[in-house]
C-alpha cells in the first residue's frame, strides 16, 4: 500500500513540474535548443563529405523519410515530429568545407542550426551538432521537456558513425561553399 501512494505521489510531483515547465515554455516564447556530439574514427574530410550528402540521411536519422536537395542551398524534408508526418523547406545558411554546415527553416517545423567538425586526430572527428526548434503541439512541447529531441539527436549521430565506420568511405561529397548569411 505505501508504495502505491508513493508512485501516486511521484506521478502527481512529475506532473506539475511538467506542467509548470510548459506554462513557462509558452509564456517566454523561447525556442528550444538541444547539443549532441560523437566521435567517428574517420578523417574530417570523409565526415563532412558524408554530412553533405543530405538525402542520405534516412539511412541513419531514424524519424527522417525523405530529404530531398533541390539546389546547393535548398532542401525539402519529409519526417516524423511527435509521431506525425510533416514536411518543410530548409535553406543552407553558411558551409565552410571540413568545418560547419549551418541552416534554417524556411517553411513548416521551425528549426535551425548547425553541425560543426572538429579534427581530434588523423582518422578521429569530433561531429557536434547543436539545433533550436519551436515546439508546436501539446506532444512536441512535453516530448522536449522530457528531452527525448536531444535522445533522438545522439541516436542519429550514433547512427552516423555506424554507417560511416561500418563503410570506412563516404557516398559523396560537395565541396563547395556558402558564404553566411
């Protein structure tokens, strides 16, 4: 018996900490932000080159369909946010070879961000990613607070290395750049 008062307990104490931290979402109007980083025994070179190959991504980003470039800066996604389908557009806001790919939303799910690549050794980088999104639904906003975006996004990074380890050599790559902005 006193065990269930005290998981009834806890379950009511978790849901109005959740509860608070919603309001407190809704009422700052602040975007979330969530880091994630991994180390990939490959070269810089073939992790970025593989980072640029964007409709690969469903291969290891396990919410993603589809990814589709349609010029060097634009590219339209397909993918599950808070277990429903949604698509948007999103634009490349600054590439620098070997070192960052920045970008943005420019329709649907509002996100941004950037993933930067750090030479730990000759066959060791460091991939870090860091994202801000805007939480729209009732699902989006508690999945955030319980922090399963930022599980999901060391997941895929973790799916990254897999795929690019297990392959030992990039599918692509795109070299070139785009000046911020």
């Amino acid at each position: 018996m006193l065990n269930r008062i005290v998981t009834v307990a806890a379950l009511a104490v978790g849901g109005v900490l959740l509860s608070k931290q919603l309001k407190k979402s809704r009422a700052s109007g602040m975007s979330s932000s969530t880091t994630a980083s991994i180390d990939v025994n490959v070269p810089v070179s073939t992790a970025y080159n593989q980072w640029t190959q964007f409709e690969d991504f469903p291969k290891f980003m396990d919410s993603v369909h589809e990814v589709r470039q349609i010029d060097d800066t634009h590219l339209h996604w397909r993918a599950d946010v808070a277990g429903k389908e949604v698509e948007w557009d999103a634009e490349i806001t600054e590439q620098i070879p070997d070192k960052r790919i920045a970008w943005r939303s420019i329709t649907g799910v509002p996100n941004a961000g950037v993933v930067t690549f750090h030479k730990v050794s000759d066959n060791t980088t460091r991939v870090m990613l860091q994202m801000d999104y805007e939480p729209q639904s009732v699902d989006e906003k508690v999945g955030d607070t319980l922090g399963l975006v930022k599980m999901q996004a060391q997941g895929n990074l973790t799916r990254f290395k897999q795929l690019l380890e297990g392959r030992g050599v990039e599918t692509g790559a795109w070299r070139g750049s785009v000046a911020q902005h």
